[in-house]
C-alpha cells in the first residue's frame, strides 16, 4: 500500500493447505490497509496451484501493533519469524521490533568486509 509520504505499507500473507483447502490468513501491524490486495493475491496463487479450489479466504488475524510509522517491515519480518517459531503473533512488540533491528544490525555488520 502507498503510504502519504510515497513509501510502502507491508504487511504479511500466509496461504495455508488443510483439510478444508487452502486458506489466507492476514497480518497486519497498523490495520487492514492491503486486505484487499491481499485478497486478490491469494486467489490469484491459487488459481495457479494444482487444486480445484476458485477462491481463497483470507482471515484477518490478531497480531502485534507498530507504535510507529516504520516499523512495519520489521513486523512483517517478526511475523514470519513467529508463525515459524510456532509462537503468538499478537504477542508481538514495539520492543521486539527494537530488539530484531539490533539484531538485524549485527548480522550486516558481522557481513560486511572491512576495508
């Protein structure tokens, strides 16, 4: 999503295959500001995978709020890290963004060549 000041809102989609299909499930650390394009997007993968499934429903999902207006790509990131952790992604935080900056930080700077 666009935001007011020309960047980019992200938040996370989560297509998921069970008993009942494939399924959407939404996180978004301000709102629901790209659901509908998330809608769009999971119909258009599963139109694509080998199922006879048309539609895809997309669930909004609890998660953890940003207290600001950049962190939402580090949430999205928390997300995903969460979900695989098998964790609580309402349980989510301003800190825990915080905390993966640092983090975040530290890999590029242990990356990076000095010169």
């Amino acid at each position: 999503e666009r935001g007011s000041e020309g960047g980019c809102h992200w938040s996370l989609l989560e297509l998921r295959r069970g008993e009942a299909g494939i399924t959407g499930h939404y996180y978004d650390s301000i709102g629901v500001g790209n659901l509908s394009q998330a809608q769009k997007l999971a119909n258009k993968v599963v139109s694509f995978m080998e199922t006879k499934q048309q539609r895809c429903e997309v669930k909004v999902e609890a998660c953890g709020k940003q207290s600001n207006s950049s962190d939402c790509g580090v949430f999205a990131l928390l997300f995903i890290e969460t979900l695989l952790s098998g964790g609580d992604t309402a349980a989510v935080t301003p800190g825990d963004a915080s905390a993966m900056r640092q983090r975040m930080k530290q890999v590029v700077m242990s990356l990076a060549k000095p010169r």
